[in-house]
C-alpha cells in the first residue's frame, strides 16, 4: 500500500505566469478519497501556491496522504511531499519526501541542476548528501502531474503516448502514459467526461503488470484528476475526488 501513495504522488500529486500553465491558478486545491475495496483507506490533498524560489517565479505545490479508519489501526501512512516547479521551464528545482508507511521512514531532500543534469540528494535522516547523474527533463513525483495537466489538447488525443522519466526516492525511472479513451465517470458530484489514461510503470514492485493503473482526469482545460485505480498484488485502491476548490475552469458535471 505505500508504494500507491508514492504513484499516487506522481498521477495525482505527471504554471502561473507561463501561458503554458495558464489552467491552473493559485489556491487550487484538491481532495481524494482513497478506498481498499470496500475499506475506506484514506485520504490525500494537493495544495497549489504562487511564490519565488531563489529569485524565479515558481508553484508551491504540497501533497499529503494518510491513512484512516480500521485502516490506520493496522498501517498508519503520513506522506508529505514537497516540490517548487519552475513557471517557465515546467521544471522541478526543489523536492522533499518526507514519509512514514508503517515501520518505515524515509526523509529525503533532491535540488535539481538542469543546466548539467545532475542533482543534489540530501538523506536527512542520515544526514547524507550524493551528487547523481540525472537525466534531460526529469520530473520529480508532483511535478510529472503539473507536466501532464499542462499538455495542450492536441497531446492528448486518444492514441496519443507521452513518455518522461520521473525521480522516484533515490532511483529514476521511466514511465509512459498513454490515452486510451474518453468515458463518463461517475463522482459526488455528478457524472462527468474524462479522458481516460493508463500509465506504463515498472513491473514487479507493486502492480500486477505495465497496465495496472488506470487514471480518469477531467476532459477540459483544467485536466484535474477525478479518480485513480490501481491493481495491487493483493486486491485494489481506488482514489476518487471528494472535493475541490480555485480550480480555474468550471468542471461540467451532468
């Protein structure tokens, strides 16, 4: 289950004063309901502020997940992730993962150097820092969401394929969306038109194989994520909006 927080940091958790980022403003903010079959699991937010970081206009963005219920009795989950994404480039310069999934903890800290390709990771738990080999356009795991919500529509025509390489922890790892279709989701609030796009992630380390996420965002210019599900060895979860707030764009439910 705590690998789901972290994939559902880079699909939920794939800018400003950029028109390429001009669908999503300042105060946005998004929350998921996260159930394990019939178990309700969870919770996860996604907050989106305007600031500066070192001198350059940048996103703010925050994504906290928890666990809730019977759920927490037996695995407590408190992520929260942190990134600064560049307004004009669409770039993270600044990531923090700071988790803990049960027994585990993990606190790490990355400054990316897009100009060589390279970033600074910091174990702050260790009080470690390495320099790593990175590669051109990385994202990290909030920023790859901002990528995929600023694609223009002619990117994302059903059929359509767009590949990015994403840090993950300590490790880079390439993923692949591809758009299969158009479907009518049902949430809270209505029923609304969503393109619907599965994610081709590494096999063997949580889902059952390439194709076992399947992510719904709205088929509008806002592109916000209506709900996610994702085939675990053992059972499924699925994430599904439960509220929102600043988004640009009206979403048009029916």
């Amino acid at each position: 289950m705590k690998k789901f927080f972290s994939v559902l940091g880079i699909l939920f958790f794939a800018l400003g004063f950029s028109q390429k980022f001009d669908n999503i403003q300042s105060g946005e903010v998004l929350n998921y309901r996260i159930h394990y079959g019939i178990l309700n699991a969870g919770t996860a937010t996604l907050t989106t502020l305007k600031t500066t970081y070192k001198g350059q206009p940048h996103f703010y963005v925050k994504g906290y997940g928890r666990t809730t219920g019977a759920v927490r009795a037996f695995f407590k989950v408190e992520d929260h992730y942190e990134s600064f994404i560049n307004y004009n480039t669409g770039l993270p310069s600044f990531y923090v993962r700071n988790v803990q999934e049960g027994g585990y903890t993990q606190h790490f800290e990355t400054v990316f150097n897009h100009s060589n390709q390279t970033l600074v990771l910091t174990d702050k738990e260790k009080n470690t820092s390495t320099v790593e080999k990175s590669v051109k356009g990385v994202q990290d795991m909030l920023s790859a969401f901002y990528y995929l919500r600023s694609l223009d529509s002619s990117e994302l025509k059903i059929g359509s394929v767009k590949k990015l390489n994403v840090w993950i922890d300590d490790e880079l790892f390439p993923f692949q969306l591809k758009v299969v279709g158009t479907e009518n989701v049902k949430t809270k609030f209505g029923t609304v038109n969503c393109l619907r796009i599965v994610p081709q992630v590494i096999s063997g380390r949580v889902f059952k194989d390439k194709e076992g996420v399947t992510l719904w965002v709205s088929n509008d210019r806002n592109y916000v994520p209506v709900a996610i599900k994702a085939e675990l060895a053992v059972g499924s979860l699925k994430a599904s909006l439960d509220s929102y707030r600043n988004v640009k764009y009206p979403l048009s439910f029916f």
